[in-house]
C-alpha cells in the first residue's frame, strides 16, 4: 500500500509536469502526436494483436462472460478502427486557446474567457482496449495530460497501446507522460487514484454501479459521472403511430447493450389499445415486462415491478406501462429515469413542448430515437463519455467538456477604488 | 443522528419538488418573488435586527473573536443592502431558457443546448447573514431551489430572513420550500448534507480549509470549491514602477481580507533594488517577509519560509521573493499559487503573453490590480463564490454558473441505423 500510493504519486508528479507542456504545446504539434500514433497503432499491430491474446488466454481460463472477452477482443480491424479515430480526432478544429467571450469594462479593463485544458484527465475505465487510445487520443487533442486506469484483464493490450502513444508523443516532440498508464491494477490502487488532490484536475469513471458508487463515495478529486441510461420512449395520445413503432424499435433493439437505449414505453391510454399489439408485434425478441394496464391488453406479458422500471435492462427487455396523460408520463420518467435521454412522440405542440421543458434529463428528444445522443450523432465528433449530472458537462462529453476557462485581464494600470 | 437524517432527507424532498416548480415559473414571476422579499426584509427589519441581537448576544457570551462578531452583525443599512442586493438581482437579464447553441444535422434533426436550473442547490457557510439572503436571491433568479446551511451562531438571524424569502415566494404563487433554512447545524447534520444524493445538484461550500477539506473527505454530491486566494504580484523587468507600486498598493491593502487580495510580491532582480525600498514605504503598517534576494535590499524585513510563501494572510502581512527571471516568477506561482488571480506587471509583450499562457489560474491579470476578479468587477451582476476548480466554474461565479444545460433535440421519426 505504501509502495502503491508511492508510485501512483510519483506518476501524478509526472503526470502533472508533463500537462503543462501539452497545455503550452501547439495545435499543430499535437495533431502531429495523433498523426503518429495512429501511424504506429497500424505499424505495431502484430505486437498489439499478440499482446491481446495474452489477455484473452488469462481472461478465457478466468471464466470471463463471452460478451466481456468480445469487448476485450482486439482485431486487425479494431486497430485499424483505433487509427482512424486519432486520425478524425486530428481532424477535429482545435478548442484550446478558443476566446468563449470577450468584453470591455466601464473602466477599460478588456476581458477575455479563454479556453484552456482542464491538466490531467484521470479516466478508470474496464476491459475495452479501445478506451485506451480513443480516451488518450481526446485529451492530446484537448492539450491534456491523462493518467489511465484501466482493468487487469486488458493490462497487457493496455501497454502495447499506450506504448504507441507514449512513442509518438516523443516523436513529436512532446513529453511521452502526457498518457501514462497506471499499471497496479488493484482495488487500493484504485482508491487511491480517486483521491490524487493536487494532481487529478478532473477524473472520468466509465463502467458500471459499483465503480460509479466507489467514485462517489470515494474520491477526493472533481469528477464527472458517466452514469446509467434508464430511457423511456413515452407514445402520447397525439402520436402518429406509425413513427412510434420505428422510433421504439430502434431505441430498443438497434443496439441494446448501450446507454441510450430505451429501457421503458410509456403509452397513453387513448393509444394503448391500438399501439401494444402492433408493438409487441414489431418487438420480436424482446421480453415486455407491463404494468396493469398494459397486461389488460396484452395478458401474456409478465408483471412489471417498480424494481424493473428502475433497471437499466442493457438487454432485449422492456418494461411497459400505460398513462392516463402527459403529467403522469411526466411524473412516472421522473420518478425512475437517470437523467440520461427520454423521448415522446407526438404531434401535439404543446405536448411536446411541456416535455421537452418539464422532463429533467441531459437530453430530451421529440419524434427522434433516444439512440442519437451520442457525441457523433449530435455532431460533438467525438465523445470520452455521456455526463448524466448537471455539472460541468452534461449529456456527450467531447474535446470542449475537456476543456476549462480562464480569465485573461489586461489593464493599463487599473486599480480598484 | 437517525432523527436528524429523515428530517434532512424530508427537507430534501420538499426542495426537490419545489425545485420543479420554480424551474418552470417564468422570469416574471421569480423577479417578483425577489422584490417581494426585498420588500419584506425593510418592512421586517425591527425583527430582524432583535433576532440579529439574540445572535450577537449569545457570540459575545462565547468568546467570538471580534471580526466574527462584525460579520455576524446586522444594522439597517445592512438590512437594506440586502433588499437593494434582492433588487438588483431582480433587474438582471434572465438566464434560464437561453439558446446556448443551435444547429442542424444532416439528418434534419434540430438540436439546441437550453440553459436550465440546476435544480436543488446547497449552501454552507459561515456566520455572515448576508450570504442567507444573496445567495437565496441568486438562486431564485435562476431557477433554482436552495438548501441553506448556515452557521449555529447565525441561526435566529437566519430565519428571520428566510421567512422573509419564504413568505415572498408564497406571495408570488410559488412554493416557500424553494427557499430552505438546515436548522439543525450540528457537524453530523452537515456531513449529511454533502450526502445528500438524489436531492443536491450542487453543494458550495463557503468558508476556510476545514470546511473544504470536510467536503472534499465527505461529500458524494457534486461540488464546487469556493477555495483560498494565495494570489501574486509579479513585478517584471519591464514594468512601470510608479504603476507597480500602485497596484501593488491596491492589491495588497485595499481589502487584505478578502480572497482576491495579494499575498506575495515577486519582483524580478533587475528591478529589485529600485522598487523594494519603494514599496516597503508605500505599504506602510502591513508586515514584510522576505526571502534572501529581497532581505540583501531590505536587511530589516524578516525571513520568509515556503510556509509564508504558501500561506494566504488574509492580513495586512506580505512575502516577498527576488526572482531571477520571468520564468523563475511562474515556476514560483506554479508552486504556490492557490490558483485564484495572479497579476503581472510590465510594459513587455512577450512577458505578459507568456505570462497569460502559462500562469494556471482561474484569473490572469496584466497590468491590473487583482482586486478585480470579482463577480461585480467582471460584470456578473453578482457572484455567489470564486471557483478554484476547474470543472463546471472557474473565476467568479454568477447567475449562469448556477444552470446546467439540456440538450433539446427535434426530429420528425429519425432513427438510427
């Protein structure tokens, strides 16, 4: 423990130094870093690929779930993917040195807001290798430092790729502890890493309950929660129905696993007859879990408990009620939602125009899948993460939710009277 | 413990579902719940000033120090600064519901970011009663509920003056638990406070280390730090002395208690030995402490530690260094610095540039005092803290600094594919 909180603080010191040269560095020279990165991510690819099945043949003899060791699978081809995507994110305008706003004082002191990187981004994340070099790759482009905590299944995919980044980052000219990986994969590693005052300006937990839980309860550093995405797709009695079925197929089943998924249909009343056969209908595959109302029409479905509407099911299951209006679709989403995305489809106005004001999350949706909150979709080009506190960032994280202001006074002698 | 838990959690329900309330009541009707309880506060203040005296007469029975006691005093004219305080709230521009960014995707979809409330946001803070009224101003006028946490000393202060807020919003047709008074001010209760998940979007903590330190140790809900002000004046080579020495002057003594004062002086050699002695008379009866460069031109001055150089007076005290070059003044500043407002001095381009770039705080200053990184001074209208963090705030915090935003999105049957 106290070798771990040693050198987990020496890393911080580094960390530290070398954020402020990233900060300094030109945009040019950092998109040089990308461009670089992405080249040996391609180049070293044998090397990566052979460092990975050393992860899979521990994860495999582990009793890892299939889907986790899929997510820990690099190919060929999810090099390639991890390249491009340093190569789009050099691509990217440049947001560091951005002047957010500027003005002149009565007493002629010109102000200026200025866009500068947040330092070090600490970011703890699981078992996808991915992460590594799309996080790291954010934060060069951002003119941030990062220290990534990544999990013990991937360490040795994790090495061999910010290996590459640390390699280029020396290549062009920067210090190479711009990405450090910390590699004491443990628990108290862990908590220790949540609590590196001083040095962590800003760290990013990207998994599941228990790491957001251990961050809340545990960190001393400021952070940004990437939390659950308990989204429900609410058919108001003023839907076109046939939008509704599209819009809830897609936000339920194009990708399931995902946390802008819908997880709950509401269904006003007025609809509910005409709209859940042809829904449980167009829902193959799906398991329906229904309220009373719901089971009046469609009686083989199972019981939805308050407990279900409160799951984020990340699966091919749904839970389903009916309304009696608005204002109960309203008070149900907030009562159960995460704060992540909630849609109503309706082509009534003022319907629309209530939800969109009255519903409390990072993203409100009319007539659109709640799939299209995501940092690509909405255009941000990139994303390190989907923000569901209201804080700093909300809703997809990109390069400018990396970013802090500064004030920049210039005076010429001004002294306060 | 467990009685004060449940009432606190009760507490925390009604802020909750006021905080609803008061996000969707138009401007109009939040300003005039403000002027209002401006109203109230003068026709009020007879009681507030007997509740006051109670105060006060319970400090001086237990030692106060003498400072407190002023703060912790009311009078008419501070009645009335707090209801002028209410007013001028009142005539600032309305924040919720601004456009912060607009745009189209290619696939037709309307996007817009809306500024939005917070929602329910925490206060602790010290014995000032001003602070109860301003900041339950600042969050009516922007939407937002409050949960006010102040000081055991300031208790029957305290509720007088919220239940001039209270009676105001109740007037106005909005709900009084916008506005809540945590009578209950044991240490228990407010480590509480911080925990209070679900319920606090954002606890800002006013006051010393202790009080921050605790909410960095305890806190689970999000945070901002309204942190120390160990700020610099950095006199270069290149500078103006005449206006080195008066905004020296200004920074340090104009008001040596408050967190944008100056705490060190640093001077490069070049100059030294013509502005030290200069600046020993100008600060006349405030306390020098210097380091070796500065003590060979003032033999007279005391020695300066790291710890002086790291400590924020908040007195008419002073450290000061003799540093060999620009660099050496940011490399001290970089050690130091608490990261709040760092002044710069000097006629040279290319020094106040780098100056500007490299110095990592929330405010820079060339050639200008740093008593003016101050909400009112930079044209907030007014400030509920200085962030010292980077995430969310940085510099003073206004009315935008207490919304969040809400990504609005309109489609017409998108989905994803």
């Amino acid at each position: 423990m106290g070798v771990t909180r040693t050198s987990l603080g020496e890393l911080g010191l580094r960390a530290k130094a070398a954020s402020r040269l990233v900060a300094g560095a030109a945009g040019d020279t950092r998109d040089g870093a990308l461009e670089l990165a992405a080249d040996l991510l391609e180049e070293r690819s044998r090397n990566l690929l052979d460092a990975n099945a050393a992860d899979l043949s521990r994860a495999e003899g582990s009793g890892m779930l299939a889907a986790q060791i899929d997510r820990l699978r690099l190919s060929e081809q999810r090099v390639g993917a991890m390249a491009e995507g340093l190569r789009a994110l050099r691509r990217l305008p440049e947001v560091v040195g951005e002047v957010v706003e500027g003005f002149q004082r009565p007493n002629g002191l010109h102000v200026e807001r200025v866009r500068v990187p947040l330092g070090v981004v600490g970011i703890i994340y699981e078992n996808r290798p991915n992460v590594t070099s799309d996080a790291a790759g954010l934060c060069i482009k951002s003119g941030n430092a990062t220290m990534l905590r990544g999990s013990s299944s991937a360490i040795e995919s994790n090495r061999a790729i910010t290996s590459c980044l640390r390699d280029a980052l020396s290549k062009a000219g920067l210090p190479a502890d711009a990405v450090l990986l910390v590699e004491d994969t443990s628990h108290e590693a862990a908590i220790d890493f949540m609590r590196l005052d001083g040095v962590l300006d800003c760290l990013i937990p990207r998994g599941g309950h228990s790491l957001v839980s251990s961050v809340r309860e545990h960190a001393t550093v400021p952070f940004v929660i990437d939390g659950d995405g308990n989204c429900h797709v609410y058919v108001d009695a003023g839907a076109d129905l046939d939008m509704a079925l599209a819009i809830l197929v897609n936000a339920k089943t194009q990708r399931p696993g995902v946390c802008n998924a819908a997880e709950t249909l509401l269904v006003h009343r007025d609809v509910a007859a005409g709209f859940l056969p042809r829904a449980r209908t167009a829902l193959e595959g799906v398991q329906l879990l229904g309220d009373e109302g719901t089971r009046r029409i469609l009686p083989e479905v199972g019981p939805a408990t308050d407990e279900d509407f409160a799951t984020e099911f990340l699966d091919m299951k749904l839970s389903v009620a009916v309304v009696d209006d608005l204002d109960a679709a309203i008070d149900h989403i907030s009562r159960f939602s995460s704060g992540h995305s909630e849609a109503i489809v309706t082509n009534d106005l003022a319907a629309a125009d209530r939800f969109c004001e009255e519903v409390d999350a990072a993203a409100v949706l009319v007539n659109a899948s709640t799939r299209f909150v995501d940092g690509g979709e909405l255009g941000l080009g990139a994303e390190i993460g989907i923000s569901t506190q209201k804080l700093h960032a909300r809703g997809p994280m990109g390069l400018r939710e990396l970013t802090s202001v500064k004030y920049v006074v210039r005076g010429s002698g001004q002294v306060r009277t």
